[in-house]
C-alpha cells in the first residue's frame, strides 16, 4: 500500500441537453450516470445516489477480503445487499441511514462466529462507512457449506 494521503481524481461533465454524465478518471472505463426516478430521470442508468451506496458495498467487501486475508480466514463466498434512506431533515437532503446485509460462506468444519467476527471487523474498518455523518448498521449471515 502507498503512504497517506491517497488522492483520487474524477472528471465529470454532461451537455446541456439531456440528463446523461459521463464520468471519467485516468486508466478506468467511462461511466454514464444521470438522475434517478425517484428526481425525474430515466432510471435506467447509474447515479450519484445509487453510486454513494455501491462505493459502500464495495468498500466493505474489499475490506473483508483484506481482513479475512491478513487473518488467514478461509472463506467461499462473500455477498452484500446495501440500503441506503435519502430524507430531508433540518431543511437539507442527504443521506439519512446505510443498511448492510452480509451473506458469507466458509468451508465445512470453518468456524462461524470468527467468521462474523471478521465481517464486523470490516464493516468498522471501511474506510466509506468511516466518512459517513451517521453510522451504518450490519446484519451478518454466516453458514457453512
């Protein structure tokens, strides 16, 4: 891993016609976004709502694959489903609530409670969820195969 800090740089831009924004950042493929339903756009495309709670699902699942790695943690398969409440309070709209359900599977004879240990492990180390005004919950599902 490089020193701290990391810097990550992002280049957005859209015409004036149409609600599509390609976003764009060096070495990484271009991706088009625009509103979601629920603020008039098409729904059929990426937004920044429905990115915010994947770059924490994502976060969250790289941070475990780090953790159960660093602690030699065998493991099969990893999944997480992430809820995300966008409300206005105190006259502002933001993100009100970050809701992680975490489905893991590890080998037969694998030990469950350790397992999920290490799930809640990462969930407070994701470096996403850290930078978040509320703090997220977690469910976590274990079972062996």
């Amino acid at each position: 891993m490089q020193a701290y800090p990391h810097h990550y740089e992002v280049d957005a831009a859209a015409e004036a016609a149409g609600g599509i924004v390609l976003l764009r950042a060096d070495g990484l493929p271009t991706l088009t976004t625009a509103p979601p339903a629920q603020f008039g756009g098409p729904g059929d495309q990426w937004s920044p709502e429905t990115l915010f709670i994947a770059a924490a699902a994502d976060c969250f699942i790289l941070t475990f694959r780090a953790i159960a790695t660093g602690s030699k943690l065998a493991w099969n398969h990893v999944a997480c489903h992430a809820d995300g409440t966008l409300d206005r309070q105190d006259g502002v709209v933001r993100f009100t609530a970050l809701h992680l359900r975490a489905r893991l599977t590890i080998p037969a004879g694998g030990d469950v409670e350790r397992a999920k240990r290490l799930v809640e492990k990462a969930e407070a180390s994701c470096l996403i969820t850290n930078s978040l005004a509320f703090r997220s919950t977690l469910n976590v599902e274990g079972r062996r195969e």
